[in-house]
C-alpha cells in the first residue's frame, strides 16, 4: 500500500490569501506541482512493480474537493493549489485505467480541513474556525477503516470524500458537525 500525502506549500495566510494568479510568484508554482503532482507520479511509478510482483496493491492519492471543484468567486484558495489538486485528480483517474486488470487499486481522498502543525502555527489567520478542524490522526483512521473494509477494490477510480465516507465506515470525527 501506498499513501501519496505529499505538498510544498507556502504558510497558510499566503495559500489562502486569494492573490491574483498573475500577482504569484513563478516559484510558488514550480513549489505545488513539481513537489507535490510530481512527488504522486514518482512514487506510485516505483510502487507499482513491487506491487504486481505481489499480486495486488492499494495507492491512495490525498488531494482535496479543489481537485473536481473549480474555483467561485470569494474563494480565497491560490490557483496554484487548486491546479495542482485537479492535476492529482487526472492522474489518480489515468492510474486506474492503466491499472485495470493488474489487482492494484488506486483511490483518491480528500479530507477536510486537518489541524497539521501548519494550521496550528497558522492560528491567528484561523482564529476559532480551527477548533473545528480535524485532528490529523481521523484522517488515519479512515484509511485504515477503508483498507480493513476490504472493498477498496471496488472503489478502484474513485474520488472519497473523507466526511461521508468516516459516516459510511463508522468512524468517530470527533468534531460538532
């Protein structure tokens, strides 16, 4: 099994600061794609030998709802990030036809606003709106109960959201929704 969880981001307050993209820095693109699109394509590349010579295997891509959702107006997400999540999203859904007929599963999640060390570090930008971020081992305990449910298989292609699915798996958020 494999779990692509991989992203170069900026701090919080610049990620979301809503900044025209003709005002971003080429840098900060370079930065989201190259580390993070790229970083999914190089492991799972490496991953999928070990896997066929095991006869099955399960990688899981972490994007987010910016994959398949195009940006609104207010939305204060850079457009770096969400290109970046909606390239994740073709790639998880090329890896599955690809991996069709081969016993390896591929999935997409997304999972909602985590406090990771960056949005507690991010505190003033967040204020009382991070007490009711996930903390990031639920995240974990998705995954796990997913993988323990034993039909990854037929979810082979898909994007999850991680909400719903902690509903359908019964696993606790731990948060008032």
């Amino acid at each position: 099994m494999l779990v692509n969880n991989v992203q170069a981001t900026p701090p919080h307050p610049v990620l979301w600061a809503g900044t025209p993209f003709w005002e971003l820095p080429t840098q900060l693109w370079d930065d989201l794609l190259d580390v993070g699109l790229r970083s999914h394509f190089v492991a799972s590349a490496r991953a999928v030998p070990v896997m066929m010579a095991g006869g099955r295997g399960l990688i899981i891509n972490v994007a987010s709802s910016y994959a398949a959702n195009a940006k609104t107006p207010g939305d204060d997400a850079i457009v770096s990030y969400s290109v970046a999540k909606a390239g994740l999203h073709r790639l998880t859904s090329d890896m599955a036809v690809d991996l069709d007929g081969t016993g390896i599963s591929v999935v997409e999640v997304w999972p909602r606003a985590t406090r990771t060390e960056s949005a507690v570090a991010a505190q003033e930008f967040y204020g009382d709106v991070l007490s009711r971020f996930l903390e990031p081992v639920v995240n974990g305990r998705i995954l796990a109960a997913l993988i323990a449910a034993g039909n990854w298989p037929a979810r082979h292609g898909q994007a999850l959201d991680l909400r719903p699915l902690a509903d359908e798996l019964g696993v606790p958020l731990g948060i008032t929704p």
